[in-house]
C-alpha cells in the first residue's frame, strides 16, 4: 500500500449560482456606477430572489453570482 503523499483533501461542494431570470438597464447611471446593466437573479434551487441589481458586466449576468442561501456554512 503506498502512503498518501498529500493528505486527506476534504471535497469541496460545488457553489451553487443564481441565474438571470430577467435583464434590464437602470433607468439612469448612478454616480459611481461603470454601466446601467443589470438583472433580476433567482435561484433553481431554492428559489431565492436578489431583485434587480444594476452596475453589472455582460459577463457578470450571464455568469450569475453565488446563492447566498444554498452555499451557507454548515
């Protein structure tokens, strides 16, 4: 038996991400803001809802951002 180099790894869980189910522009830039871009992001899994969060990237609504009730600790 060869011994384990490395330790024991513990698995990660996959982080589980909120889609888009709507995109938009704000109504007006805001100071501070690089873009009026947003979205309104809900999760499949549990069905939390952000509402609508504004100075976003094309990339960052087609990404989605982290549900903050499927990924709690522990």
């Amino acid at each position: 038996m060869t011994p384990d180099l490395f330790g024991e790894s513990p698995k990660k869980r996959r982080r589980v991400m909120m889609h888009a189910a709507d995109q938009g522009h704000a109504p007006a830039l805001m100071p501070g803001w690089r873009t009026a871009k947003g979205g309104l992001f809900e999760c499949s899994r549990c069905g939390h809802s952000t509402g609508w969060l504004f100075d976003m990237q094309d990339s960052e609504v087609r990404r989605g951002i982290p549900c903050p009730i499927c990924n709690q600790e522990g």
